[in-house]
C-alpha cells in the first residue's frame, strides 16, 4: 500500500501511530478461539439439531438478540471465523509498521464480529442490525487507506450502494412482519406458504432481492466491488471472498424455505445470477491487476451462488450451491492472500511484469498452485467436486439448459482467470522488473495461504468429511427439511457432468493460451461501452443536483416565503381536518347580547381594523392595546378575575415596552403588491378555517369532568378558595414551574441577545 | 424625560405598588391574585420608576440584579417542590402547617404552596425587570 | 356570546396572519401579539362562557356554587399570557438587535446567513461601516 506508507511519512511517525501496534495478534487469537469454540457444535447440528439460544432485547417489538445455530450459520460461522483467524494473523504482519495498524487490526475484529452477528442472527430485526454494521465496519475498512481520494470514492460507493440496499432489507423485513405477524425467524421459515400467497409476495421479494443483490454485488449493482479493492489485501480476502459479500447469497439461502419456489424468485435469481456469471468472468479476463481480476472470479462465484439457489426444491443444486460456497470461500481466500504476499515480496501486482516467481517465493507458489488448481476446477480438488455436483444440479433445475450454459461459459473463463493468476506469475521467465527483487514472505504471511490450500486438496480427497460436517447440515438447513442432500463423490463415473468438465478444461485451455489477445480486444471494446461506475458517479451528481434544487425552492432565504409556506401548510392541514370530518351545517343564532358584550366585541374588532391597516407606529401601538383591553374585558365579564388582571397588566406592560423600542426603529411603510393579495387571500383563508372548528368544537358538548373535580377538591383537599390559583400552584404545581422557567429563559435570553456588544451599523440607519 | 413631579410621584407609587403586589400575592390563595399577578404588580412599579428616574435608580431601589431574582426565584419554587418528597409525597404536593388551629378555623395556614406561589412571584418580577432594564438601557 | 367570539377569533387570526406575513418585522411583532391573545381566547371560549360569575369558593362553603365559571381554561390562559409576554419579549429584543446589527427592519434585507444565489455573503457587508468581523463572528455562533 503505497499510500499508507506515504501517509505515515506525511504524518511524521507519531509514536500515536503506533499504539496497539504489539497487540494485532490479539484479533487472531480472539477469532481462532471462536472457531474452536464452533467447532464442538458441529456433530450436533450434523445430527440434524437446530441450537437456539436467547434474551429479549427490545421485547416490545418482539426483537430478541438470539443466536440460531444450524447448518447454514454453522458452516457460515466456522468459515468467517476459520478464514478470519488466518486472515487476521496475516494482516498482523502485511500491515507491520504501517499507519494505524491497531486502528486496522480492530475495524478488522469488528467486522468479524457483526458477520457472525448476522449469520446467527435468530431474529429479522437483529439480522439486519448487524447487516448494516458490516456496511459500515467494511466502509472503515475499505477506506482506511483515507489519505487517498480514490479509497475515500470506493468506500463511499460501496457503502451507499449496500446502504440502500439495506433499506429496502428493512422495508422488506417489515412488510414479512405485517405477513406474517413475527421476527423471528423460526415463524417465518416456517411461514412459507403463508408468505407465497400473501399479495404482499411480490414486493417482500423486491425488496429482500434488492438487498441481497446490492451486498452480494450481482449486475449491474456490481461496481462497488472491483472499486473495493482499493482496500489494503487482507480486507479484500476476508470481506471480498470469504464473508461480506456472501451475507447476500447467505440471506437468501436462509429465507430460502419461505420464499423460494415461485416462478418470480426462479427467473429473477437465474437471470442475475447468469449474467453476472458471465459478465464477471469476461471481465476477470481483462485485468492485468491480478487483485482486479480475483475481484471479477468473487463477483463470478456469487453469480453462480445465486444462480443456483433459484430452485426452490432441486436437492442437487443447493448440495451444488453449499459445496461451491465452502470451496469457494477456502481457495478465493488463499489466493487472495497469495496476491497479497506477491505484494509484498515484489512490490506489484501487475500480471504483465510478474513471472517466475517459484524459485524465489517457493511456499507461496506452491500454495498458489494448489489454490489455482482447486479454482479451475480439476480432479483431485474439492473445486473440482463442486463443480460437478454444479453441473449435475444444473441438469435438474427446470431452467436446466439456461443454467448449463451460463455455468459452463462462466467456469471455463475461470479456468483461465486462474491460470492467469496463478501460473503465469510463478512459472516461465521473469517479464519484467519487478520495483522490489522478489522474496519469500515471512510464516504469517504464509500460514494462511497454505492452510487454505492445502485444505481444498485435503477436502476434495476426502470429500465425505466436507460432506458430514459442513455440507449436508446447511442443504438441510436451506430446504427445510433433512436427509437431502447429494453425496459428494470425488469419481462419479462418466455421466453428463463429466463430459461437462471436460469441455469446460477444453475451453478454458483455449482461453488461457489467448488470453493477451483476448484481452487486448475487450479492453477496446470495453473503452466504448458504457460504464456503471461512471453512470453511478452521474448518478450521484443528479441526487446533488436535485438537492441543491430543492433547496433553492424551500430554503429561499426568504422569511416571508418560510412564512407562507408554515401558514400554507397550516391551512392545508385545516383544510383537510375540515372535509375529512364533514361537519353538517352549523347553525348561527343572532344571540340577546348585552349592550357592554356587543361593546367589547366592537372594541377588539376595531383596535384589530386599526391595527392592521395603520402605518404609524404609535396608532398600531393604540390598536394594540385596544384590543388587549378588549380582551380583558371579556375574561372580566365571564367570571375570570385572575385573567383579566394578569392580562391587563401583561398589556400594560407590552405597550410600555414595544414604546421603548419600537420608537427607535425606523417608521412603517405601506406594503403593496400582488404578493400582499396573496397574504391576505392566505389569512382570511386561515381565520375562516380557525372560527369554523371554533363553531364545531362549541357545537360539541364540554366535558367538565376535571373542572368538577377541581371545584369540589380546591378547599377540601388544598385549602384553597381560588380555584385557578390552586390549580395553579397546588394541582399544576409541576407544569406552572416548567412556565415560569420558561419565562426565566426568555428574560435571560432578552438580556443576552441586547447586551451582547456588536458594533452598531450606525450609517444605514434610516 | 426628566420631570419632578413625576419623579416624586413615582416614588410613591413605587411603594404603594410594592406592598399591593405582596397583598395580591398573599391573598391569592383565596381570591382574585397570586404569584403571576403580585410579580406584574411589583414590575410594574419598578417599571413606572425607570421611566422616571432612569434604570440607575430603579437597580439601585432593587437592590438585587433581577436575573439573580428570577433565579433565585426558580430554585424557590423548585424547593417548595422538593419539598413534597422528604414527607414521602410526590413531587409538588402541598404541605400544610396550621398554626393555632381549632375546631372552627384552620389558625394561620403555611404551607408549601404559598412558597411556591413565592417563587413564581419572583420569577415574574425578576425576568420582566431583566428585561425591561435591558432593552432600557439599550434603546 | 361563543359564536360572536368565534367570529372575532377568526378576524384576530386573520389580522395576524396578515401581519405576520409582512417583510417588516414590527408589523410581524403585531402579528405575534395578535395571535397570543387570538389563541387565549381560543382556550377560554372553548371552556365556555358563564356570565358573571368566578370560580371562587365562599367563605364557610365546601364548594362553588351549582354555575360558575370553568377555572381549567383560565388557570391555562393565565399562564399562557404571561408566556406569551415572554415570547413577546425576546422577539422584541431580537428584532430591535437584528436592526442595530444590519440596520433595517425588512427580512428581505436580513440575509447574512443565507445570502442570495450568487452574491457572496460579505461582499455587501464592507460598505456597513467595518461591522463584518463581528457580524461575521455572531453568525457564526
């Protein structure tokens, strides 16, 4: 990481640089004991038992942070943790010495810890808590190198596009929950039928699909992967081949039994699945990064990993599909790793430089060899088992020729790809210079790569132990039901999937040994199709554009725009309440007033008329007080003697006041214009509204309940002969402190604001 | 706006509003009063000696700074309040002590509520006068 | 009388409203003092009107007699007034700052925050007499 290094010398190696930097092993250590910790529930869930263990967490919405451990989240579980382990120890010493490698080691711990989260997640809401905390730990991680603007983009990209992706996982987890009345997922696994015939089917699938395909990067929401890989290596072998982007195919393996077996589900699955197969493979073709080109194989993989759980019932494809996950996961993480170490003994990764690495870097080759071999797909590896079973699940699945065809194109191009990855840099001559001489990486390094690999040897001749331990338990756990599963056989006998094999070898031979060519040729057709990437920049600029918009409307800079807006919506809302309550015809009375009521009403009415309409300070200073006064007199003659008082001296007070200042801002001047036909046309639509809910609301009988029980309780109870004053300080004690507080504030607020000092900007004053 | 007649009746209304404030207050319980109407009273009055006399003598006749009275006035009723609790009631209940109490009157009443009302007496006279000073002096 | 009230309220709203809405921001103070004492009326009416007579206990009495006022909307009114008041108050201080600070009283004039499209927030400002630092300053906060 080139950047990295740049980054600690800019930063001038601050000893802070180097905290935690003794503790990396830690997170391996952690992730190895939770593997071994795994280990011991696996003859158990092989014995076809489903382990659950749980408490409330948010009991009122019905989440609970519960654990389920059955073949699927085991298998997951041991591999995240396994694969982790290995990763983690390898990222201890590739990160060495470089910037915020404790930081790093952490992110990387944390990240395991939200994946097996979600994997053993038991319940809807959990699951998708701990989706998003992988969206967010893997953007820390992918942006670590942040120095950098194009890790920043890649980060920011792939956390928006999964991010959105787990919105629609919500909205899809909830609309489940209104189907099916539950979270967890023992319901709703077992609510298949039920969810199948709900109208709500189709968009629960939209969703839940749009989730998984943004994680799990299928086409054309696949671009945020290969961008990734601006991640330093561990974080591409870990996130990008074992964990993060199988939690989408891991989500719907798990909802598999409740949601798959429809036409929809089979067609949408085979369709993205297929093509981003083949789109990956073409494109793994064309990278001479050999980083670039592993990320075009994972997004390969992932299509095929989809394209075979769009069965809904076909035993053969989701033995293929669970054989294929766990191979996968062991030979893309070593050649992740391998690439890494290349790295780091040779300073580049570039496939037309390298060459002959073997003689300096024999262990890496070695396990680059086995990684390679397993990848392409050959006889003895465990990637040459899942292949078959592949090919002989393809045959059963009702689409069976479309599937054939996809994954017979697709693992032939990755036939090549590994040759390329894996041969070409090891073998033959030198090609180029390479910036450092190469040389052999140091254990840490290299523990990971071989374990992994010689693994995939050690599975695919034994393939009964995979088949016992990981496999069988999770095709059950993915159909629902036990005793399914294929046998996993090493020699099947010449069959159909055999003939496949074999003419995938053919071709992918031809692709390798005209790859350059090939290459060359979809590089200059590539330059002219359009691009994703490009597109989502665009994309993004839109959204910007669009914001920007809108806030240029709403946020006009305008008070008198804010304000018409609020009293727009006001009035809207009114106006809603209004017609969706109907209210029949009111009835006027011409009421018997007496002359002092009629007088009042008068008063107010005119200390309003003047009020509005004058353009002297002092009258509309008058009017006011006019119809303070007016207002108090109607508290007086309706038996309110503590109101009155207060606001008559409340008015007093106001007109002693806005007198001491107002005199010293400028005089008003007429407002003409159309704009005022509007406020008014807006006002009097509002003072309508505001007197007709009045008349409802009289037309309503009161409820005097609680008037009645302050009346006969004031002096038994609170010694009291003033009603309101009890109410006051004795039965509202608590919401009469909040007011005076208020009041409180607002005094202090005042005197702040006017004795703040600023210099006063004497020459605009008019 | 300096005027001797105004000044010297101010200051005997200053007084008169004062003690007509306190007189609100105290019989609020019973009648027409209270802490929100005694506190506008004895603003007032301090009000009517700004204009006056000036803010000068009308913080000097206060005394206090008003925002350390509305303060003050706050905790006051926060008290009152609190109070409540060491009797094991909830928060803001009345307390009532009868001095002298027998069969037919209840004696002289004190009582938690009446401190409180205090407070709000305070509070209101202390924020109006932050206020007014303020935009006094500054205007 | 309810009915006669309710009428006078919608006209009381619609005045402020009215004021509100205007670019001078005395006459919105108009408004807002308009609409505090629109909005008690709202609360009092709503509890109904009876002519003449307070919630008082009398003296030797356990309860109020049969028809008295209802004293739950006035103990609401009398502390909404006095916040009103506050509100009042510190909108007062506010206008009356925002016109020492940039010298006028027309909210389309006031646009140190949010300058219009185009124009740099300080390019105005220099012509006011050397206040940018502080105003500046004061935004900020």
């Amino acid at each position: 990481m080139g950047s990295a290094t740049g980054e600690a010398a800019a930063h001038g190696a601050k000893p802070a640089n180097r905290r935690g930097q003794g503790l990396t092993w830690v997170p391996a250590a952690l992730a190895a004991a939770i593997f071994a910790a795994l280990w011991p529930a696996i003859p158990t869930v092989a014995a076809g038992e489903v382990l659950r263990w749980g408490v409330a967490w948010v009991p009122s919405l019905g989440v609970n942070f519960s654990v389920l451990l059955d073949g699927l989240s085991l298998t997951f579980a041991l591999l995240i943790s396994g694969i982790g382990a290995l990763v983690m120890l390898f990222a201890a010493k590739y990160m060495e010495g470089k910037y915020h490698s404790g930081r790093f080691a952490l992110y990387l711990f944390l990240f395991m810890l939200a994946m097996l989260g979600l994997v053993l997640a038991d319940n809807l809401l959990t699951l998708f808590v701990f989706w998003e905390l992988t969206s967010i730990t893997s953007y820390l991680l992918i942006g670590f190198g942040h120095a950098d603007a194009k890790s920043r983009r890649s980060a920011l990209q792939a956390l928006l596009v999964t991010g959105m992706g787990g919105l629609a996982l919500l909205a899809g987890f909830i609309l489940i929950y209104t189907v099916v009345g539950s979270f967890d997922l023992a319901v709703v696994l077992a609510s298949g039928d039920v969810l199948r015939d709900s109208p709500l089917y189709l968009p629960i699938l939209i969703l839940v699909l749009a989730g998984a395909f943004t994680k799990s990067a299928q086409f054309p929401l696949h671009f945020w992967l290969p961008n990734a890989m601006a991640a330093p290596t561990p974080v591409s072998a870990y996130l990008h081949s074992a964990t993060m982007v199988k939690a989408g195919v891991f989500l719907l393996a798990r909802l598999h039994p409740a949601l798959a077996g429809t036409d929809v589900w089979l067609w949408s699955l085979t369709l993205f699945g297929g093509v981003t197969a083949v789109f990956a493979s073409v494109m793994a073709l064309r990278q001479t990064d050999l980083k670039q080109a592993l990320a075009y194989t994972t997004l390969m993989a992932l299509g095929t990993l989809v394209l075979f759980l769009a069965d809904g019932t076909s035993a053969y494809a989701i033995t293929g599909f669970m054989a294929f996950l766990v191979t996968h996961s062991l030979y893309k993480a070593a050649l992740f790793l391998v690439v890494g170490t290349v790295d780091h003994g040779t300073g580049t990764r570039d496939a037309r430089i390298l060459g002959g690495l073997a003689r300096a870097m024999p262990v890496t080759a070695f396990a680059a060899a086995l990684a390679g071999l397993s990848m392409a797909g050959l006889p003895p590896f465990v990637g040459f088992i899942a292949k078959e079973v592949l090919y002989k699940g393809a045959g059963e699945l009702p689409l069976g020729t479309i599937v054939t065809g996809f994954a017979l194109a697709s693992n032939a191009l990755m036939f090549a790809v590994a040759g390329i990855v894996c041969l070409r840099p090891f073998w033959g001559r030198p090609r180029g210079e390479t910036p450092v001489p190469p040389h052999e990486g140091p254990w840490q390094l290299l523990a990971g790569p071989i374990i992994l690999s010689v693994l995939g040897l050690a599975l695919g001749l034994m393939p009964w132990l995979k088949q016992q331990a990981l496999v069988s338990p999770g095709v059950d756990a993915v159909l629902g039901r036990g005793g399914e599963a294929r046998d996993l056989k090493l020699w099947a006998g010449v069959n159909l999937a055999l003939v496949l094999s074999l003419a995938t070898f053919a071709l992918g031979l031809m692709l390798y040994a005209f790859h350059v060519v090939l290459r060359d040729g979809l590089n200059r057709l590539g330059a002219r199709l359009p691009s994703l990437d490009a597109g989502w920049d665009r994309f993004l600029d839109g959204l910007k554009a669009l914001a920007a918009w809108q806030t240029r409307i709403l946020q006009s800079g305008r008070l008198v725009n804010y304000m018409a807006v609020t009293f727009a919506t006001l009035l809207a809302g009114l106006g809603a309440a209004l017609i969706a309550t109907a209210p029949g015809p009111i009835m006027l009375e011409m009421p018997y007033l007496l002359v002092k009521e009629w007088g009042i009403a008068l008063l107010v009415l005119a200390g309003t008329g003047v009020v509005v309409s004058t353009n002297s300070r002092i009258t509309a200073l008058a009017g006011l007080g006019v119809v303070g006064v007016g207002v108090a007199l109607i508290f007086v003659t309706y038996g309110a003697p503590d109101v009155a008082i207060t606001q008559l001296l409340v008015e007093v007070l106001v007109v002693v006041l806005v007198a001491l200042a107002i005199l010293k801002l400028p005089s008003l001047e007429p407002e003409t214009g159309r704009r005022r036909w509007f406020d008014a046309a807006l006002a009097l639509g509002i003072g309508g509204a505001v007197t007709v809910i009045m008349l409802m609301v009289l037309d309503v009988p009161l409820d005097r309940r609680l008037s009645e029980y302050f009346e006969v309780t004031s002096w038994p109870e609170a010694f009291g002969r003033n009603i309101v004053n009890v109410i006051l300080v004795d039965f509202r004690a608590l919401d009469t402190f909040g007011e005076i507080a208020v009041v409180a504030v607002a005094g202090i607020a005042a005197f702040a604001l006017l004795k703040t000092k600023i210099a006063p900007a004497k020459e605009d004053a008019r | 706006m300096k005027s001797v007649i105004v000044e010297s009746g101010a200051r005997f209304l200053v007084a008169l509003l004062l003690v007509f404030s306190v007189y609100m207050l105290l019989r609020g319980h019973n009648l027409p009063g209270g802490g929100f109407i005694g506190g506008l009273v004895g603003a007032m009055g301090f009000v009517i000696q700004t204009i006056a006399c000036g803010t000068e003598s009308a913080r000097k006749a206060l005394r206090a700074d008003p925002s350390n009275i509305a303060m003050a006035g706050l905790g006051i009723a926060l008290l009152a309040g609190l109070f409540a609790a060491l009797f094991g009631d909830a928060l803001f209940t009345g307390q009532w002590l009868f001095i002298g109490a027998t069969e037919e009157s209840k004696g002289l009443p004190l009582s938690s509520v009446l401190v409180f009302d205090i407070g709000v007496y305070l509070v209101v006279m202390g924020a109006i006068l932050t206020l007014v000073f303020a935009l006094e002096e500054e205007a | 009388m309810e009915q006669i009230l309710a009428l006078l309220i919608g006209v009381l709203v619609a005045a402020s409203v009215w004021l509100m809405l205007s670019r001078n921001v005395v006459r919105f103070l108009f408004g807002l003092v308009l609409i505090s004492n629109a909005a008690n009326l709202v609360i009092f009416t709503g509890g109904r009107l009876t002519l003449g007579a307070p919630p008082l206990i009398d003296e030797g009495a356990d309860a109020p007699p049969a028809l008295v006022a209802n004293a739950l909307p006035q103990a609401l009114v009398l502390t909404a007034i006095v916040i009103g008041f506050g509100l009042l108050a510190f909108a007062l201080a506010l206008v009356f700052r925002a016109y020492t600070a940039l010298g006028t009283v027309d909210s389309d004039e006031m646009r140190l925050a949010e300058p219009r499209e185009g124009e740099e927030g300080a390019a105005k400002l220099p012509a006011r007499g050397g206040a940018t630092p502080e105003m500046a300053r004061e935004a900020a906060e």
